[in-house]
C-alpha cells in the first residue's frame, strides 16, 4: 500500500496540470469578446483595393458551471452572418471551450475559444449552397476591441 502511495505521489509531481489540485487551465471569462479587423483585396494587378472591416464578436456566459458560447462574424463586403452558439461547451484540458454546430448554410463546424481569445472556426462538412465558408478561420478577440462603434449596441 505504501508503495502505490508513493508511486501516486511522486507521479502527481511531475505532472504541473495534475499538482494543481487536478485543474487545468481556467476557460476564458464570461463576456463579451470582439475583434475589428481591415482587409484589403487582392486583385493580382498590384492595385489592391479596401474592403472594410471585419467584424466578430464572442460572447461568453457561465450558469450553474456550464459555459454557454455565442460566435457571430461578418466580412465587410458580404452581409451575411457566421452564427454559431451553444449553452453547454465542453471545456477542454487546456481550458478551450469547444462545441459544433450548422450554419445558416447547413455546413457542419466546430468552434473552440481558447482562455487567450483565441477563436477557431473549422467547417467540418461542407454544404452544396455554401455562401459563408470565408468566416471560418483563427482569431483573436478581446474585450478592448468591443469598445469600437460597430459593437456599439445603442447606436
């Protein structure tokens, strides 16, 4: 018995995620999370041209332990929504929180938002009238971006 003790113990050590009282890291924050992002478009002649801005924006909520995850994001020359939501994300060792969905286009994806901001979109399944498949990517949102007129709710 001493033994496995000692075993347990000794291996608890050398493990940093389990010596801390078997926590990972902590999810990202309840909040609300934003990135505005200019794009420019390539034409191959050398006269690149302004889109506009990219707009995403992430919202996070926790109740009775559960995380809940609202995604939406726009390309500034498309008016169609990326929309992606969840009211139970699984929250990984790593402390991401991960869930999939379909689009308004039927493609399938799955997202996960890391406790740095960092939003990954991947479309796992591909629709026949897929109209939104340039949202999809990786991301970096923070609450000081919302602070940009376009997150403005009262305007």
């Amino acid at each position: 018995m001493r033994r496995t003790f000692l075993a347990a113990a000794t291996m608890l050590a050398c493990n940093p995620v389990a010596a801390r009282s078997g926590q990972g890291p902590k999810p990202i924050d309840p909040g609300l999370y934003c990135l505005k992002q200019h794009l420019t478009g390539y034409t191959g002649t050398g006269h690149d041209y302004d889109l506009g801005n990219f707009l995403m924006w992430v919202e996070v909520t926790k109740t009775n332990g559960r995380y809940g995850v609202s995604i939406g994001d726009q390309m500034p020359d498309n008016p169609q929504i990326l929309e992606a939501d969840t009211d139970n994300a699984s929250v990984l060792t790593d402390g991401s929180l991960a869930f999939r969905f379909v689009d308004g286009w039927d493609n399938h994806g799955k997202a996960r938002v890391y406790p740095n901001g960092k939003v990954v979109l991947v479309m796992t399944k591909r629709a026949p009238m897929n109209q939104i498949g340039r949202n999809y990517g990786t991301y970096t949102v923070s609450k000081a971006e919302c602070a940009a007129k376009e997150f403005n709710q009262s305007s």
